[in-house]
C-alpha cells in the first residue's frame, strides 16, 4: 500500500455530511488558519485535490480550507503516533473543541484515527507493526468491529511473515475510518466514495520566504 495521510476535520457533526455542501472554501480565513498551524505569515501555493495530494501535500506545504462552520487541514506534520496526544492544539484551532482525523503512513504500516467532541477524547484508536495497539481509547466504533472481531485477517501468507504482531493491517483499518468519517478513501475504488472528493481542491500554502 502507498497510503499516506494527515487529515483533521475541525467543525462539529460527520466530516463527510459536511464535506458534501459543496461550498467553495474562504481564502482569507482558509490563510489565517494556514498561518496559525505554522506559526508566520504564509503565501499561496496553489491547490491541491483532496484525493491527489491533498490529504498528504509535500514538505512545508499545508493545505487548510475553511467553511462557514467547519475547516479541513491536510499537513503530514500532524501525523501523531498517539492521536491524544494532539488534543491541546485540537482545542486551540477548532472553534468548538469538536474534530475527527485519520492519520496513516504506509512505509511503517502506521494507521489511527481519533475523534473529539467538544474538547474531549471521543475516541483514538492507532497501530503500528514495530509496536502493537499504541492506543485504543474510548469506546470502539461499529466499523471497527469487523477488525477487532477477526473478520479481517491478514493473507500472512502473502502480505507478512507468521509473526506480524497484528491480527489484521494498520492501513486497511484506517482507510475504512476514512471512507466512513470523511466519505472517501484513498486506495478505495470510486464506487464506494460517498464524497466527490476528485472534485474538492483544497488551498494550499507555505511560510513566506
């Protein structure tokens, strides 16, 4: 698998539901927002699709769109091994306290996601073949229940040798959170997206030179 992703919805409600407005994002708030994740004034570096780039842009690129009432961030440097751990800066930039983010990179088998409601931990689940189950907090959502149940075993045979410590793979397991929270994925076939998301270009920007 090549999936790699850092994306954090911030707003209230399922991010798919949200993302399915089709709403152009504000460009001046979208900036501010660029600007407070990086810490200085920032320039525009075009846009990226949300499913070509968009949830992984290249190094010093964010992209940060935001919508009347909730704002979508894809940066590779909130990429957390443990999703808790970001709950501070997640009360700092959502204007509720309320965010989902799937997180995942495909060169360490590396995926979670988490979920906050009003500033508190709903949910983070997060794995990693070097380590195990790093966090399994809260209470489990039922699309997870086919993982955890055995329902999804890994073809050992073919994808890993008979002691990978998982029972099922990091990267399947956070592509369903996103197909299900955010309503696409990103080695998922078209046909299951319940979001346009070839079709959502997001802003992108860096620190100024």
């Amino acid at each position: 698998m090549g999936a790699k992703a850092g994306l954090v919805f911030l707003g209230d409600g399922l991010p798919a539901d949200a993302l399915r407005t089709g709403w152009d994002p504000d460009p001046e708030r979208s900036a501010a927002l660029a600007s407070t994740v990086l810490g200085g004034p920032v320039q525009g570096a075009g846009t990226r699709v949300l499913t070509e780039g968009g949830v992984w842009p290249e190094p010093g690129v964010i992209c940060a769109a935001v919508w009347k009432s909730f704002a979508l961030i894809g940066y590779r440097e909130i990429c957390p091994d443990r999703p808790s751990e970001i709950g501070d800066w997640i009360r700092a930039v959502s204007p509720t306290g309320s965010a989902h983010g799937v997180f995942m990179h495909s060169a360490v088998d590396f995926g979670a996601f988490a979920v906050w409601e009003s500033g508190t931990l709903r949910r983070s689940a997060s794995l990693a073949p070097d380590a195990g189950i790093l966090e399994d907090a809260g209470d489990r959502y039922p699309f997870e229940n086919p993982f955890w149940d055995g329902r999804h075993p890994l073809d050992r045979a073919s994808d890993h040798d008979p002691d990978y410590p998982l029972p099922f793979h990091p990267l399947t397991f956070a592509e369903a959170a996103l197909l299900m929270l955010f309503g696409f994925g990103i080695e998922q076939p078209r046909s299951t997206f319940t979001v346009d998301a070839d079709e959502l270009a997001l802003p992108a920007y860096r620190l100024e030179e």
